[in-house]
C-alpha cells in the first residue's frame, strides 16, 4: 500500500487522537527531543500529502526543528501512553533527557534521521518543506486574546508525509 494511501486511510485516527495528544520528535546536532501537540492539520499540496505541525518559540522542540529538515509524529492508539503524553508537555527538553528520565520508549524512525515512539501506534515521518510564522497582525482577535495573551506564537512547519506506518502490531 502507498505512503498516500496509508495517510488518507489513517485521518480519521489521525484527527480524532491528535486533540487527545501526540508526540512531536526531532533531532539535531546529535540531541533529540519529544514534545506533546494537540493542533495540527493534514492535507495534499503540492501533489504531496503534507501533516502541518505548530510549535511555540519559547519550546526546547524549537531550536531543534530550527536546525533539522525532518521530524516525526507519534500517535498513541486511544488511551495508550496517556500519562507519558501529560509528563512529556509539561517538562523541557531543556532541562532533562525526556526519553531516558521518563522512560519513554523509543526506536529510530525508519526513513528519517530521528526517533520516533516504539510501539504506540500510528508514525508519520516527515521532512520539512515550508515553515511560516504565525502573524499575529492576521489573526482573528479572539483566538489572539485566548490563546497568545503572552505573546509567544507559533511557527508552523508543512512536513511531507515520508513514510506513515502502525508500529504496535
């Protein structure tokens, strides 16, 4: 089966987990790091299937995907690693080896340089095709006011799909 096909097969389980949360992981300049995203979006452009992630300037995760061209998205199946998913958003990479202090399990991906979650269900790797601040001028007030009071915005990064696979069977 194609890399697309899995991809669009897979959005509903893709869109119905991601609000529950999902492990963003990168590495760059040999350290690694996982973070827990709950927004993203999926789609086709530019003939390719592409998953969009968002991470905030002040995240560890950042300065990583700054300087990598790839990086990978872990969705645990349905309640699987629930309480890793709330430890990893809330400590910094920064301060800690996130994947030793907090034994999350790991396996290298297979199509990109990096980790990805072993045995936690959907995979998608992906390499960096485009990435375009947030600006804050064209933002809807509301959402401004609810969710960037503190002014510390989004970059977003429009990743293809390189490979989507199920690594929990």
């Amino acid at each position: 089966m194609s890399i697309r096909q899995v991809f669009f097969d897979s959005a509903t389980e893709l869109l119905t987990q991601l609000p529950k949360g999902a492990f963003l992981s990168v590495q760059a300049n040999g350290l690694a790091n996982t973070m827990t995203i709950g927004w993203g979006l999926m789609g086709f452009m530019w003939r390719k299937p592409i998953l969009m992630v968002m991470v905030r300037y002040s995240r560890y995760t950042f300065e990583l995907m700054e300087a990598a061209d790839t990086f990978t998205v872990s969705l645990p199946r349905a309640g699987k690693y629930k309480e890793l998913l709330a430890q990893a958003g809330t400590l910094s990479g920064r301060d800690m080896d996130k994947f030793k202090e907090l034994n999350i399990p790991v396996a290298q991906a297979q199509t990109v340089e990096g980790p990805v979650i072993d045995n936690c269900g959907l995979i998608l790797e992906c390499r960096t095709l485009y990435k375009q601040a947030l600006n804050p001028d064209d933002l809807d007030s509301e959402i401004r006011a609810s969710f960037y009071a503190d002014e510390d915005y989004h970059m977003l990064y429009f990743g293809e799909v390189l490979a989507c696979y199920y690594n929990d069977k």
